[in-house]
C-alpha cells in the first residue's frame, strides 16, 4: 500500500470516531483525534510502522 492509499484510509475512520464520542460525549477528544487523523506526519509515521519499515522499540514493549 502506498502512503498515498494509507492516508485516504485514514478518512474512513472519522464517521466511526463521531460516533463514539457523541456516543459518550466526548467532543474534545473527537477534535483531537480528527486533527491527528488529518496530520500528514503523525500518519506518516504511522504508515512506517503498520508496513514495518521502521521497527518498533523494543523498550517500550511488554
């Protein structure tokens, strides 16, 4: 999947995350979840990690 492909998939998530916080009023979590969503490097960052180009620190797993 291309970067490009993984941040339009990003845009799926939003009516989901809407839901759940109308659902349990939290509109302020909603702002900043959609703002990260929309945040070019904070997916990007994300993208290297779901494909495994970038390696997750072993010392912050357990």
């Amino acid at each position: 999947m291309k970067f490009g492909e993984y941040y339009i998939e990003q845009f799926k998530e939003i009516p989901l995350v809407w839901k759940l916080a109308r659902a349990h009023r939290k509109y302020f979590a909603f702002a900043a979840t959609v703002l990260q969503l929309l945040d070019p490097a904070v997916i990007h960052t994300m993208y290297l990690y779901d494909t495994g180009r970038m390696k997750v620190d072993k010392r912050y797993q357990k």
